[in-house]
C-alpha cells in the first residue's frame, strides 16, 4: 500500500486526534500507530477505502486511549495542551489543528467530560461533517445508538458552555486588558477585568508547583498571582501569544517556560482563567517563544 495515500489523510486525523485527546503528543502517537495498522492491513491487500479506514482506525484507538487515560490518577485539574497559533504559518494550521472556536482550551476542557464514544460520535457528526450513519460504521454501534449519542453530546456541550453575545472582538478585547494588568502586575486593573464569580484553572500535572483546586472568585484570583509573583526568582519575561485562536500569555524565568494561559472572556468579563504549567503540555509553546515585540521584563 502506498503510503502516500496515508500521508494525505494525516492532517485530517491529526485534528481529530487532537479534538479527542486534548494533547498534541497523544494525538501524534494516535495517528503514528493508525500509520502502522495501516501499513500491516495494506501489506495484506485487506484497504479499499483508505479514508474510511484511517478515521475508524483512528477514532478505537482514540476511544480506547481515553478509557485508559481516565483510569490513571491525574494530579490537580486538567486542561488541555495548548497549541500556538502562528500568524502567517499556514502549513501548521493545515498539518496540526484548524484553529477555529470549537477547537478553544475552553471547549476541549468542557469535552474532556464527555465519555469517549459520545465524545467521538459528537466529533465526528458535528465537526467533521459525517452522517449518522457513517459514524456508526465508525463506532460498530447501530444509527440509533449513534444519534442519543450526538443528541447527548450537544446537551452536555450546551449545559456547560453559557451563551455568548459578545462579538470574538469584543471578548479578545477585555483578555487583552486581562493581560495588560498581568504583565503590568495591576492589580486593581486585573480586578476590573474579572468577573466576580470566575475561575482560575492550574495544570501542574504533579511535575510542577500549581494549584491543586480551582481558585474561586476574582479576589481569591488575584491573591494567587500575587502570591507567585512574591516567590518567584529570575528574570520573568512575559510574551503574548495566540493560543487555540485566542488571546494568550506566556512567561519565562531566566528563558526557561514557566507557564502559559488564556483568559476565558464570557461577554464583558474572564470568567475562566486557564493556566498550563505542566512542562509535559508547554513544549510546543517554549519552542516557539522568541523576545520580541509584545515582550515584557518584570
């Protein structure tokens, strides 16, 4: 089997990879061993339909994935990698993620609540355009099965995720000023910006110091940046970013990552404030961080 039949497919399977695992490193290793299934059945003649084959390769193995990944304790909350969205870069839009609002840390922390099938089923219906009848040949699962599945899916989606009436622009604008105030280290700025019910979410994975709970409430938020700022030594460079197709923070102590976030806007104000430290999920975003404009020292 040629494998450049494959290779035209890898793009597409490495976004719903992404979607499913919320990890760029799962999802390439997801794609890498649908490659060599791939090769095994092609070198025995068992491939007509490469596509077709790749995506239900793909999606079991995903399933499976996460049904093991959700038996294995994690420490503190997850949060989904985040991947940096380079201006002008279209080859890494194409190749690793189409960069678009079903694909925010914010939606694919709220999917990490769906059970893997409805979770794969909601995916492959509504953002990859399959029909239920597809996905059921995908799944091994009847057309009816596969419709509660999806009709589940956007319950659970709808139930978590408020409405948003605020225009993309207008929400990037208070993240904006959400970031101004942190790179400022204002406090009483940062304060204006934060709803007085918001969250702050922090991803240490038990590889570094983080909050091992949600922080409720814009005061309590803002107690813990100023409690990290106090102990934290070195030289912090600040760098903004655009991180899932949104407005983000990254920051260095002496050149070495130290976290990355982004400010959830929910009409006029954050209400989630999602923020990875886990080096494991932060190697994407190191890589790419170069001084430049848009740079601050504290």
């Amino acid at each position: 089997m040629n494998a450049a039949a494959f290779e035209a497919e890898r793009g597409r399977l490495t976004r719903l990879a992404y979607r499913m695992t919320g990890v760029m490193a799962e999802a390439e290793d997801l794609v890498q061993e649908t490659y060599l299934r791939f090769h095994a059945a092609g070198a025995a003649g068992e491939i007509r339909n490469v596509a077709a084959w790749a995506t239900t390769a793909l999606t079991r193995l995903a399933i499976d994935h996460l049904r093991s990944r959700k038996r294995t304790a994690y420490v503190g909350p997850w949060l989904p990698e985040p991947l940096l969205d380079e201006a002008g870069d279209d080859g890494l839009a194409a190749a690793r993620i189409e960069l678009a609002d079903d694909l925010s840390l914010a939606f694919l922390m709220v999917m990490e609540a769906l059970p893997p099938a409805e979770r794969a089923a909601f995916l492959l219906h509504d953002a990859f355009g399959h029909d239920h009848g597809a996905v059921a040949a995908i799944l091994g699962k009847s057309e009816a099965a596969v419709r509660q599945l999806v009709s589940r899916g956007r319950a659970r989606l709808k139930a978590a995720r408020p409405e948003i009436h605020a225009p993309k622009a207008a929400r990037d604008a208070v993240a904006g000023r959400f970031i101004d105030a942190l790179m400022r280290q204002d406090g009483a700025a940062l304060l204006a910006t934060l709803g007085p019910e918001a969250v702050l979410y922090s991803d240490g994975g038990g590889k570094r110091k983080a909050a091992l709970n949600p922080i409720f409430g814009a005061d309590r938020i803002l107690r813990f940046f100023a409690g990290i700022a106090r102990k934290v030594t070195g030289e912090v460079r600040f760098t903004r970013l655009v991180l899932n197709g949104d407005p983000g923070l990254a920051a260095t102590v002496d050149g070495a990552i130290w976290f990355a976030l982004v400010p959830v806007v929910r009409d006029d104000c954050v209400a989630q404030v999602l923020m990875m430290v886990n080096p494991d999920k932060l190697a994407g975003v190191a890589a790419a961080l170069t001084p430049g404009p848009g740079s601050g020292r504290r």
